[in-house]
C-alpha cells in the first residue's frame, strides 16, 4: 500500500496542478522587464548599445557619482521609497523560491549566454549597486534624484538626461538627509542585507560591501525616527505621494531582521519583535506596507505561530471579484493584486493551504488573460503583461513610458499624436515584462493609452512582488524554466540511490553549485553549495517524493524517500 502511496504522490509531483500557462515565461518577462528601468551606463536593453548610457551626471550638483540604479516608472526619478522596495521583494522571492528562478542571460543587456548567476539577481544589483554609492560622509545619505521638472520631458533617457530641466541645467537635484526617513532607510537596509546573504556564494567581498551599507542605513534610520513625509518638498503631487506613507515600523522590522540573519547579533531580532508589536494587523500588504510580510519573516526565524496566524488572518479576508482577481485601488490594481497573491503563495508554502494557492493562482492567471471581457481595450484572454500572449487575447501596447515611446526629439509632440490616436506613433521599444496598472474599476475600465498614467503606467515596483508569486506558482506547477537561446544545459548532476534509505548522493560534477531540495507541497528540506560528490542524510525526511535543483542550469530531478 505504501508504494502505491508513493507512486501518487510521485504523478501528481509531475503533473502538478493544471497548467493553463507558461509561468515559466511570465516569470523570465517580468524579471526582464527591470533591465528596462536601468539609468546610467548600466547597459539597459531599452537603451541603444554603446550608447553611454543616460544621466551619467547624476550626483554633480553634490559632487558624488549617483548614476546608476532604477527609474522608478515611465519618467526617470529615483526614489530611495520605491526602488529598496522592488529590490527586496524580488530578492525576498528568490531567497524562498530559488529553484523557480531561472539563469537565462548576462547581466549586459540582460541577454545571452548565461553567467552562472539567477537572472533576478544580475538586475536587482543594478539597485544595491546604486543603494552603495548613495551613502555619503558621515551620516549623509542621498535618498532622492531627479524631481517633478523630469515630468518637462518625454524624450527617451539619453537625449532627457541632456536636456536643460533643472533650472537651465542638466544636472538633476538631489535631495539628502542625516537622519529619519525610517520607512525609506528601513527598506534599504532590508535590500542590501538581503543581498549580502543571498549573494555570498557568488561573490563574497561585494556581499560584505552590502551588509555595511546595511547596517548604515539603518543606524541613520534610527537617528530622530519620522517617515519621508515629502518626496518632493515644494511639489503637491509628490508631497501627496510621500505622505502615502505615514509608518515606518514595518520597514523598520523588516531592516533590523534581514540584519539579525546576515550576522546573527540577537539585538537586531529583539528590535525586529519590537517594531512588528506595533505593525498594523489590519491593512492591505503592498508597497509602503509590508507589516504581514514582516510577520512572515519572523515567523520564519521564530517559529512564533501567532506571527503566521497575523499572516493567515490577512489571506482568509482578501477575496476576488467575479471575474477573479483581488482589487483594492483603482490606480495600480494589478500591482496590489500582486501584492496580495505573493502573500498567499508564501502562507501556503508553510501552511498548505489550498484556498491560499488557489487565490494566488487566481490572481497570476486573471493577470496573464484568465478572464472575460473586461473593456474593448483588454477583451477576453488579454493578457495584462506586456510580452506574454499564450491564450492569444493580446497584450498592452501604448505604455505610458518615455523610455519605451524611445524619442530622441519632439516627443510632447508625438506623444499628443499617439494619446489622441493609439497607433498612429510607433514606440522605439517594446516594453517587455512591464505590468500595466490594470483595471480602474471592479472587472471594467481599463484602458490601453499612452496618456493614461492609471491604467497604463508601468512601474518597478509594480512588478515586484508578482514575480515572486509567479514564481511560486511556477514550481509549484513544476514548470521551471523558461529556455532562451544560449541557455547552459550541459553541465549535469546525478542523485542515487533512487528511492533512499536514510542517506542519499548527488554527484555535481567540477562546478560548485547551489543544490536545493524541496518537499511535495515545495518547502525547501536542504540548501546548500556542493562540488564534486556529496551524501545527504534523509533520514529525518518523511516518506514522499522530493525535488533536487541545481542553480547552475536549473534541470530538476526527483526521488522517493522511503
């Protein structure tokens, strides 16, 4: 009866729940999607090839190189609120998701061959890269680039970053600080603290850089704690835009338990528990908000179950709406409906629960064209990520995205043209990857125009959490890689004996690599970088099908522990 047992279990490992889509790609897109947001000579894929780069003169005015890192939507700005932020929820879903993440191209123009590095981490270091250069002497910290005068321009970035904005000047304004701006600081130390452990087996020393830039930001969150209450100050619409966030104990916790696990000082911990004892229970988990993912963590490192139960109150109360997706907003639903599916698939990676996965899954796949008409602009099958088209609804394609328009002259111009008739303008890019806002309304309005900065905006941080909840629905399908001319697919590995009795072998050949192994519902049972041949021991494994991962080509193999 036993065998049986375990041959079921060993068809539905392989088969996974129905496949409607190819998660696989959707993931690859909007991982590649963020070599579109790049600013500075990081060699972005929207950029023209040896062309430089664009505002490359980042930092004059304060006499410091802040070029480089994330423009935070369709202008150039970059924002210490946003860019942290997108940059820890992809490492957040890689580091619990590793073996969904895919090794598909090199960080040049995010294209082939492959480097032996995830993808996802190749373009979030374009972020930590930036994050580093914006510490300055002291206590000084560079938290804003750029401002409402990049709204003058609508010139792609190379020719906007030479255009005279900034009071007769080429040179954007930087704003600093010495201290507060806890929510913004908070999250930067969460990225770059997750960086330095995530990134340690493949470069050590830049792992370090990250960790100290860590724990400074975090000192300087501490001093005179406040929220960045002013994006912009002076600028309505950007005061409005900072007062959006008017807490700083999620971020706060989060930074000081990214700290605890990347050097294990039990002070950072006892401080991470005291910022969550005041995280809101209540709210709606999304950018600026990420008290239920705080809880998740230290659920993780305590094994505290009331920290989960916060987490399981907040899945049990989202709901879909008829046509089967999570709305919340009207401006960037898509982007909260991420939000909320990314949560549920990590409670059901602790909890199993399948109302969780079913309503991440539900979300992912309205997002990918599981629905019905919603407006003559997005029809039945229509695919709300730019790129992805597997049912055949079609996809957006009049992005509100300058860098995507790609108009090196005259751009108000044509872009008044391309608003008043969709069409009647080619773009210089398309914008792969990119998440549209989505739906204005409940199942309704969205419309699929250029000027149309609700439905049509296409932000960093809109796809940050959705590819981690891609990604777990990915492995979780059993549809790990997307494959892309030039793909590494050589370099094998072996397990044995197959089933186990209480010690299992991988030979890995040559290369160190990243071996991972998950249970049938994908909690990770192992982790670690192994070289030539190594035994596990399984004995504490419970009887069932596993799944074993190399990051080096991401093939899979199964076994049945006895």
């Amino acid at each position: 009866m036993k065998n049986i047992t375990l041959l079921l279990a060993l068809n539905l490992a392989f088969n996974g729940f129905s496949q409607t889509h190819d998660y696989a790609l959707a993931q690859h897109l909007s991982t590649y999607f963020l070599g579109a947001q790049r600013c500075g000579d990081t060699k972005s894929w929207i950029q023209p090839e040896g062309g430089g780069g664009c505002h490359n003169t980042d930092g004059q005015s304060v006499g410091k190189d802040l070029s480089g890192g994330w423009h935070d939507c369709g202008d150039y700005i970059k924002f210490h609120v946003s860019g942290p932020y997108t940059a820890f929820m992809n490492l957040y879903g890689y580091e619990k998701f590793p073996e969904a993440y895919a090794d598909n191209y090199s960080p040049d123009y995010s294209k082939g061959p492959s480097n032996g590095i995830p993808d996802v981490l190749d373009e979030v270091k374009i972020e930590t890269d930036y994050l580093i250069k914006c510490i300055g002497t002291g206590n000084t910290i560079y938290w804003q680039v750029g401002d409402g005068n990049d709204h003058n321009s609508f010139n792609e970035p190379i020719s906007n970053s030479e255009e005279t904005l900034y009071g007769g000047s080429k040179i954007r304004t930087v704003y600093s600080a010495t201290e507060g701006h806890s929510n913004a600081f908070g999250s930067s130390a969460a990225a770059l603290a997750l960086m330095s452990i995530v990134y340690m087996p493949y470069d050590a020393t830049y792992a370090q850089s990250c960790l100290t830039a860590a724990i400074k930001y975090y000192e300087v969150a501490k001093i005179n704690m406040a929220v960045t209450a002013d994006a912009v100050p002076g600028d309505a619409f950007y005061s409005w835009l900072g007062q959006q966030y008017s807490k700083y104990n999620d971020e706060m916790g989060m930074g000081a338990a990214m700290l605890y696990r990347a050097t294990n000082t039990t002070s950072y911990l006892t401080e991470a528990e005291s910022f969550a004892s005041s995280a809101e229970l209540y709210g709606t988990f999304n950018y600026g908000s990420i008290d239920h993912l705080l809880f998740f963590e230290l659920y993780k490192i305590t094994s505290t179950s009331s920290y989960l139960d916060k987490v399981k109150w907040r899945v049990d109360n989202y709901s879909l709406e008829s046509c089967g997706y999570f709305h919340t907003t009207n401006w960037g639903s898509l982007r909260d409906a991420g939000n909320a599916a990314f949560l549920a698939a990590l409670y059901h990676s602790e909890s199993s629960n399948v109302t969780a996965y079913t309503f991440a899954k539900s979300n992912i796949d309205f997002i990918l064209g599981s629905h019905g008409f919603i407006s003559t602009d997005a029809p039945a099958n229509f695919s709300f990520l730019i790129g992805y088209n597997q049912m055949g609804g079609g996809y957006p394609q009049h992005p509100h995205h300058g860098a995507a328009f790609g108009k090196s002259s005259n751009a108000w111009s044509q872009y008044n043209n391309e608003d008043g008739t969709p069409g009647s303008v080619s773009y210089g890019y398309e914008l792969k990857g990119g998440l549209a806002g989505g739906p204005e309304s409940s199942c309704s309005n969205f419309t699929d125009k250029i000027g149309n900065y609700i439905s049509s905006e296409y932000c960093s941080y809109y796809n940050a959490a959705f590819t981690g909840a891609v990604a777990y629905i990915n492995k979780v399908e059993n549809n790990l890689v997307t494959t892309t001319e030039g793909l590494d697919i050589k370099n094998d590995f072996s397990i044995f004996p197959n089933p186990a009795n209480n010690l299992v072998t991988i030979s890995s050949g040559s290369k160190s690599r990243l071996m991972t192994i998950t249970d049938s519902m994908g909690r990770v049972v192992y982790s670690k970088i192994v070289q030539g041949t190594t035994q596990v021991d399984v004995s504490s494994f419970t009887s069932g099908v596993y799944t074993i991962q190399s990051n080096l080509n991401q093939k899979v193999k199964r076994f049945i522990n006895n």
